[in-house]
C-alpha cells in the first residue's frame, strides 16, 4: 500500500514508529484477509488513530468508556479485526476495540458503493 503524505508524516513523525510500523503491516494483513480496502483517506485517519492507541497503551492512559450496545450493528469483520489490533498493540481495555471497529466497518463499505 503507497500512503499518503500525511499519512507519512504520521508514521515519519511518530514517538513509537516501530510500532506503528509493525500495527500497520498487522493491520493490512488482517484488512487482505477479510477482503477490506480503506480508501487513501481512510488510511492517513486509521494511521493516525493507531499512533494515538499506541501512545495511550505506552502511557497506561485509558479512553473514556464507550456504550457497547452503540456498536451492535459493526459487523463480526470489523470488531474482529478491531480486536485482533488492540490485542497487538497491547494494554488498551476493549472499549478501544469498538471505537476501532467504524473505521474497518466504514472500509468494508468501500465494496457496497
């Protein structure tokens, strides 16, 4: 995948660039499996939510907790792959999972339209 340039500054610019690196090869496996193709935009605001979960599980900060229930129609793909991410990105709770899980949602849609 050929980011954007913000996307690469994102990532260039990024305190845990290793990191981000190896979530975002994590990510783009998970996404070619279930046959999910972000959109260039898609991407540079998926990057750039990444680099902040990366920088709140460095920090042991917490999101404000989110409503499960607001997420029940994210499709099993997203909050799945959601899931897989936040597992590898490590020490975040699973309400990072949800608020993950619009952007793989709003990625699948790609396909529909």
């Amino acid at each position: 995948m050929e980011f954007t340039e913000d996307a690469k500054k994102i990532i260039n610019e990024s305190e845990n660039r290793e990191e981000l690196e190896a979530s975002i090869a994590k990510t783009e496996e998970l996404l070619q499996t279930a046959a999910i193709v972000p959109t260039e935009l898609q991407w540079t605001i998926l990057i750039n939510h990444v680099n902040e979960m990366i920088k709140r599980s460095k920090a042991d900060e917490k999101m404000a907790g989110v409503d499960p229930e607001m997420f029940e129609e994210v499709s099993k793909d997203a909050l799945s792959i959601a899931d897989e991410l936040v597992k590898h990105i490590g020490n975040l709770p699973i309400d990072e999972m949800y608020v993950l899980s619009i952007h793989f949602e709003a990625a699948k849609q790609n396909a529909a339209e």
